[in-house]
C-alpha cells in the first residue's frame, strides 16, 4: 500500500495513526456551490457512508457531508475489532425492548459482523478484513458470570460460543494472565480507515456524492426542505440524516448531550518477529476484556499488535508519554515484547449512551438521528446504516429492529466526561495494588 501524505497542517488531516500511514489517501472537494438533492447525509463515518450506499443501492439521489474526511472520526481510528452483539447480552435486550423487538435486535447485533465480511467482498474493499472470531475474556474468578450469561444466552438462540477456561485461553491468546473467556466465531477484523474510505468509494461508485472539509451549520426546516450551510456552499434536501456520533456537535439541539464521548487510546508496535507474533495469538484472533477498562487487543496483516483501552487523558493526543499505561498492559501480557518499539499512537471518541443501547432518532419530519454505538461501531454503525435507509424509504417504526427514541440528554452531561477520566484514574490504580495491572 502507498503511504498517506496529507499533511498534518491540512484541516481535514487525520491524526497520525498506523491506519493513516498504510491506507491509500483519498481525496473528496468541498462544497463552494449551490446543492440540491433529495437526501443530505450530515457525517461521513460508518454510520454515514453506510446509511448513503443503502438509499442509493435502493435508487434515492444521496449527497455526504463532513467538515473533515470520510473516516476522519473514531471510524477511522478505532480498534478494528468486527465483534458481535450489543454491550448488554440478549435476555437483557429482550427485557429492555420488549420480547418481540428486543429478540429482533439481538439477533441483528449478532449478525452484523457478518453483513459487513459480506459487504466487503460485495464492493470488494481492500481493508485486511478476516473474520478469525472474536475472545471475550474477564481478569478475575469474580467476573466469570459474565461469560457464562453470555455462552447461555446465546445458546438459547441458536449460537455456539465455546467456553475457554485458562488453559484454552493460553494456548490461544499466548498468555495465562486470564481465568476464563469464551470464543465467538462470528467475529473479526480489519483497517477500519481502509473500511471507510472503501465504502466511500462505493458510495461515489453508486452514483452518491462526497464532500469534504465542509462544516455545516445553520439546519433549518424551510416549507417541504431542509436548508443548511456546508463549507461555503448551500444545500437544500427533502431529508437529513444526522451521523456525526462521538463528535457530534450543536447542530441538532440537545443530540450532543444524548451521549458522552469518550476517548479511546490506541498504540501499535513495529512488526514483531514471525516466531512472537505466533506466540501472542497464533490463530490472528480479536481480544477483548468485559472489565471497566475494556483493553482490546490484535495482530495486523504486518504482525504489528494493537493494543487499545481506556484514554487516560480525555483529549486528543499521540504523545507517547500518555500511552504508557497500554504500553505496560501489554508487557504485563507478554513480557517478550520488552524491548518491542511502539511507533503509532492515537485515540478517538466513542459515543456513550445512558442505557448503552443505540439510539435512532426522528426529531422532526424528514430528519433521521443515528448515534451511540458504545464501542461496537464497526458492526452496528454499519447496520444502522441499513435501519435507516429503510426509514427513510418509507418502513413502519415497528418493522424495524431498533425503535425510533425520544432524543433524552444526560443529566449533569458537563461533568460525564472529567468523571470517567478520574473514575479510570482510580481504577487504574486499584488494578495496580491487585497486581491486575
């Protein structure tokens, strides 16, 4: 692959990342002129681009905005973990939606790795995917319930996920430092920026415009249209979807304080050595913690390991000094990368809900609302994508997996995110005092 070489002074520049570094860089204009179109789609993530390619596959006339790029966001800079399932396991979903809708959400949550393996090969995205299953472990004896809830389940749905006590965990993560675990067969990976960009470029390929460093602002309803300043062009459009996520901001009023963005750091290694690589995780499968700290961790095509978890400074940052902790994370895993170089470090923002559900919202007619994935973007941002295509196109509420919500702000939202940065301090610290950490 050809290096990125757009410059970090440009204002639509990613950080500096390993994904920026080996992702062919593409560009989009900006909007200077007038437009008008049937469906404006405000966000070029997942969500975004997904939501765009599903009307246009389904013949709308779709045009993508972002003040910054296709992937520009946490789509770009996430984990690349393709992992199944909802932050809350299927009996718990069925409870909160109601049997029949919650039974219908689960099984889309399981499923959506899946459709995006599938949507990969169907528009044939260069993007390191392999679907090698997902291992979901717990640090301590204590939090084994959660993998048994989550083995029974889903058992009781049809799917098999294998139990992994110590042993099993060992042989297959390369390390003993977990009780107990289970696999997922349905889950993976791949260059989540790679992902992006190439269902950019299946939008543009379906006849779907982009357009690049190109902020809007001013969102009105005028008679049958919306109105709104992108760049330093106007566009009118009979519907809007709104899919800026973790860096939504004051368009839409009270969308902001429906979630808190929470930043998520990540720092790779150089290209470790064929025989370590083997070791650490010889069936290239995605790690993940159910704990407070969530650290997540894989091998690229490269045999570079990913290791990601809680950002200890909530802000943008790729000073190695503030990436420490995962560098120590990752040595207290495997003591034979002392020694490794880390070259990439970066963070972004994953969008937080108060019942850590998804949220599709429909504030007012003709304007669709899609956010709050909780660290499961990659999958059900792009099946959200899906939803709402559907709803725009016409489908009832209650055909759909995910109902249709009242946009509900945290309360106290000012102080959500300097609590979690102090709450991840201190738990920091206890894991240290257990030797967890």
């Amino acid at each position: 692959m050809t290096l990125n070489t757009l410059p970090d002074n440009s204002s639509s520049a990613l950080p500096r990342s390993l994904y920026r570094a080996v992702t062919p860089e593409v560009r989009y204009p900006a909007l200077t002129t007038e437009l008008d179109v049937d469906i404006a789609v405000i966000g070029a993530g997942f969500t975004g681009l997904s939501s765009a390619l599903h009307l246009l596959e389904d013949g709308a006339e779709v045009a993508v905005f972002d003040a910054h790029e296709p992937g520009w966001g946490a789509s770009g800079r996430n984990g690349g973990q393709v992992n199944p399932g909802l932050k809350r396991e299927p009996a718990d979903v069925a409870g909160y939606f109601g049997a029949e809708r919650g039974e219908r959400l689960a099984r889309l949550s399981g499923e959506a790795p899946q459709y995006v393996f599938d949507l990969v090969r169907r528009h044939d995205i260069d993007c390191d995917a392999a679907q090698t299953g997902s291992i979901r472990v717990v640090r301590t004896d204590a939090e084994r319930p959660v993998i048994d809830t989550a083995i029974t389940d889903w058992s009781a749905r049809g799917i098999r996920l294998d139990y992994l006590d110590r042993a099993k965990l060992a042989d297959l993560l390369g390390t003993d430092r977990y009780p107990s675990g289970l696999l997922d067969p349905r889950g993976g990976m791949l260059n989540p920026l790679a992902y992006a960009r190439g269902l950019a470029a299946a939008v543009v390929k379906s006849k779907g415009q982009i357009f690049s460093s190109s902020p809007v602002s001013g969102l009105k309803r005028e008679g049958d249209f919306w109105r709104f300043v992108a760049g330093s062009g106007t566009v009118r459009a009979r519907k809007v979807v709104l899919a800026t996520n973790g860096y939504t901001d004051g368009l839409w009023p009270h969308l902001r304080e429906s979630v808190v963005p929470i930043y998520s750091a990540i720092a790779a290694t150089d290209p470790l050595p064929e025989a370590m690589a083997r070791r650490i995780l010889p069936g290239r499968h995605v790690a993940y913690e159910s704990s407070w700290r969530v650290l997540y961790f894989r091998l690229d095509r490269e045999n570079r390991l990913l290791m990601g978890g809680p950002g200890l400074r909530q802000r943008d940052g790729s000073d190695k000094s503030t990436f420490r902790y995962l560098i120590r994370c990752a040595e207290a895993l495997y003591p034979d990368l002392r020694g490794i170089g880390w070259s990439y470090f970066w963070n972004g923002q994953v969008a937080v809900t108060e019942d850590h559900f998804p949220h599709l919202h429909e504030p007012a007619p003709g304007l669709v609302a899609a956010l709050g994935y909780n660290g499961r973007g990659i999958a059900m941002a792009t099946m959200m994508g899906r939803i709402v295509a559907r709803r725009l196109l016409g489908a009832a509420e209650d055909t759909l997996e995910l109902p249709v919500s009242t946009i509900k702000p945290f309360r106290f939202h000012a102080f959500w995110k300097p609590v979690v940065g102090l709450r991840t301090l201190q738990e920091l610290a206890m894991d240290r005092l257990r030797g967890l950490a």
